[in-house]
C-alpha cells in the first residue's frame, strides 16, 4: 500500500493571479522549488476560509500544470469551479492572498517508455491536468489526440496554448452548445479502433470514468483514470477516500484515492461498488 507522496510539503503560497475562465477560475499559485516535484496527476490540499474559518476540511484540486521557471519562481496552476462554500472562496482570493496548501499529494499518471498513440478524455475541470500531461506525452513522442466534454460550452475548459500539445481535439457538448452535440464517451470505442490507441487516460466526473472503462474492457487498451472521490484529509489519516479496488489475484479492498490514486488502473477499479460496503 502506497505512503503520502514523498515530495509533499505543507508551505504558505502566493496567489500570483486569479482570473475568470468560462465557469472556472485560473489561479497562478507561487510554490518556488515544490513546481520541480508536481507531476500530471498530482493534487493540492489547500485550507479554505481563513484562520477562523468552521471549514476544518482541506478541499483537493488537481494540478493542472506547473512552471518551473516563471517570472514568479516555480508556479502552478488551478483550475477550479466555484461549487460550494470552499471553492466560492478559493475563487475569491486575489493577487498577493497567502494560502496554506499541502502539494503535491497523489499518484501521478504513468509515462509509456516508448512512444505509443494514446486518447485523454477531460470531462468539466478534469480536462485541466489533461494539457500538462499532454506536453509530456508529447515530449516523449507519442501521437495524442483529445476529447474534451461538458454539459455546456462555458464548462469546457480548453486553453490556446494546452492545444498545441495535441495533435487532434474533439470537443462534445451535451447541449450542443460547443463542438458536437453528445456526450463524450460516444466517439471513444471507434477511436481505440481507428487511431491503435494503446493508452486511455481520463479525468471528470467518476461516471464518466466508469462508461470508459466499461468501453476499454475487453480491449488491450490499458486505462489510466484520475478519481476523484470526496476527500476530507488528503493524506491517507481519514478513510474517507476509500475505492473498492481488485489486486491482480482478483482480490478487492478499500484502497484511499488519496495516497493510492487519484490516478488509478481503471480495469482494477470495481465501478459497480463504489460507494458500497463490501
Ligand atoms: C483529487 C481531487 C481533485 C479535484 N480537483 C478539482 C479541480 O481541479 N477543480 C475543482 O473545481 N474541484 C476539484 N475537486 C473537487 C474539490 O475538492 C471540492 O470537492 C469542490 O471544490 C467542492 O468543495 P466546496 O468546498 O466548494 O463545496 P462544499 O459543498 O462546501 O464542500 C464539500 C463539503 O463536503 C465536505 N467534505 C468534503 N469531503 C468530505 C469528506 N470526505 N467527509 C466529510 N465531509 C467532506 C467539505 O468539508 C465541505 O463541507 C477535486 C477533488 C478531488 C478529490
Ligand atoms: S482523504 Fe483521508 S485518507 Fe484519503
């Protein structure tokens, strides 16, 4: 069983920059040397509401890229839609707030050794940490296309720069807002076909990681998942985080998304227990 990542730190940080995104917001983090550390995949714990807060609990966002060298030292970036009390004041703290954040927390996705074709699937915020990931894919020479979907365009988080990394992105709208009206697992099992995809890798909402799995089944394809199960320490402390998880003797246990995942081998993940007791 897996430890808490062997680079966390917890370290008071600089809000760099904060701006509105579609839906979402943009935070520019200052984390100096730490950026060095973060891979794609990797979360950060961050305290919400202040010293007097009653919000006791650490709320998880996944990081989305990092800059080793930016003009503000080692920076990294959030992408984080304001949802309930926590994030509405995440997304309310300007240039120059100081945060106290834990990063990085977690697994991170797994690099091919050699280059291979590989299709990252992002559904809402889960697209963000998709575009770093896609530049070390890249960098390794695989071939990597893209789906990103929402349930509207203003959900869809797709940035200039992250596109060059690719070499294709679709994008699905469920209300046809943006791109192709539908969801974004539909073109996915004609893709694996068309393109040899040899690696999925995703990030969205669990649902979404479930209907990919269950497509990658019965395939070669190998399915790298980002969970993302409700956190209450980040650390490994709480049980909160727990997946029914299968070992390669088919033995299932409750394994903590947050020290053993969030990235995750989906065809071990038992989609049809999860949030069941065993
Ligand atoms: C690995 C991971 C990555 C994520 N990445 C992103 C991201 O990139 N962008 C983004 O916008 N969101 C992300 N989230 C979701 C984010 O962590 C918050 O859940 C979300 O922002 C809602 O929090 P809130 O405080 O706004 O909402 P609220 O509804 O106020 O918060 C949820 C409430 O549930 C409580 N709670 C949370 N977990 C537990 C628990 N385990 N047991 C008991 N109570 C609990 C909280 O304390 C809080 O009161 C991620 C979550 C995980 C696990
Ligand atoms: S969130 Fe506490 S053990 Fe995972």
């Amino acid at each position: 069983m897996a430890g808490i990542n062997k680079n966390a730190a917890q370290i008071r940080a600089n809000v760099v920059s904060n701006k509105r995104v579609g839906q979402y917001h943009q935070l520019i983090i200052n984390i100096g040397d730490l950026a060095q550390t973060c891979r794609p995949g990797n979360f950060a714990a961050i305290s919400v509401g202040g010293e007097n807060s009653r919000m006791v609990l650490r709320r998880a966002f996944a990081i989305s890229r990092v800059s080793a060298n930016s003009p503000s030292g080692g920076t990294m970036e959030l992408i984080v839609a304001p949802h309930g009390q926590g994030s509405k004041w995440l997304c309310a703290q300007g240039e120059g707030a100081i945060l106290d954040i834990v990063v990085p927390l977690g697994t991170a996705f797994g690099i091919p050794t050699e280059p291979v074709q590989v299709l990252l699937v992002g559904g809402g915020y889960g697209s963000a940490p998709l575009f770093g990931l896609a530049e070390v894919l890249n960098a390794k020479g695989c071939r990597v296309d893209m789906l990103l979907g929402a349930s509207t365009a203003s959900k869809i988080y797709a940035p200039m720069e992250g596109k060059r990394a690719v070499n294709s992105l679709r994008i699905y709208t469920e209300d046809g807002s943006m791109g192709q009206t539908g969801r974004v697992t539909e073109p996915i099992a004609g893709l694996i076909q068309d393109l040899n995809i040899a690696v999925i890798y995703s990030c969205g909402p669990m649902a979404m990681l479930s209907a990919i799995d269950e497509i990658a089944r019965g395939t070669d394809v190998v399915h790298q998942c980002a969970v993302e199960e409700s956190m209450a320490c980040g650390i490994g402390i709480c049980m909160t985080c727990v997946l029914p998880v299968a070992d390669a003797d088919g033995n299932i246990s409750m394994l903590r998304s947050c020290i053993d995942g969030p990235v995750m081998d989906g065809s071990f993940v038992q989609w049809d227990k999860v949030g069941k007791a065993l």
